[in-house]
C-alpha cells in the first residue's frame, strides 16, 4: 500500500529535527520511497510517499520525531483499486 506521509513544525523545532535526521537518516524500512523526503521552502511543511506492506514502516518513520513535528499520513488509492470497490459496492 502507499502512503503520504505529511509533517509540520515550529520554526523553533528546526535545530533539533536537523540533527535528529542526521542520526535516524539511515532508518531502514521495509518498503520504499517512492517521493522521497521534499520539504516545502517557508512553510515548515514536508512529505513523502512510501510504499510498504507493513504500516509498522510508517510508524518506524514518523515516531523518533513525534515530539518535535506533527504528522499526517494518508493511504493513497490507485484508481484501478477505486475501480474495483465502486463495481463491488455497485456504485
């Protein structure tokens, strides 16, 4: 399954969020980036879609920074799959 993975934080939390990264950056997970890890310039915004069969991945992600940013993620759906549900619910 894919997933946005979504965060914000304060402006004060930067310094410790860089250095945290530094030393989580090689986290390895089960799945895949597939958007890598892009931060949105100015607005203390980031995201990245990962694809994992394992949900424990998101949260190995996400957790060793819980207290300094919040986060957002979201399943994605293809639209194959969207397909799918909608002819099995007979919509």
């Amino acid at each position: 399954m894919k997933f946005l993975v979504m965060a914000r934080w304060t402006p004060k939390s930067v310094p410790k969020l860089r250095e945290r990264m530094m030393k989580f950056y090689t986290l390895s997970l089960e799945g895949k980036f597939l958007f890598p890890l892009h931060t949105i310039v100015g607005t203390n915004t980031s995201f990245c879609i990962i694809e994992t069969n394992s949900i424990g991945d998101v949260v190995r992600l996400t957790h060793p920074f819980t207290d300094l940013a919040t986060f957002y993620t979201r399943p994605i759906e293809e639209s194959m799959e969207l397909e799918k549900i909608a002819k099995a619910a007979n919509i």
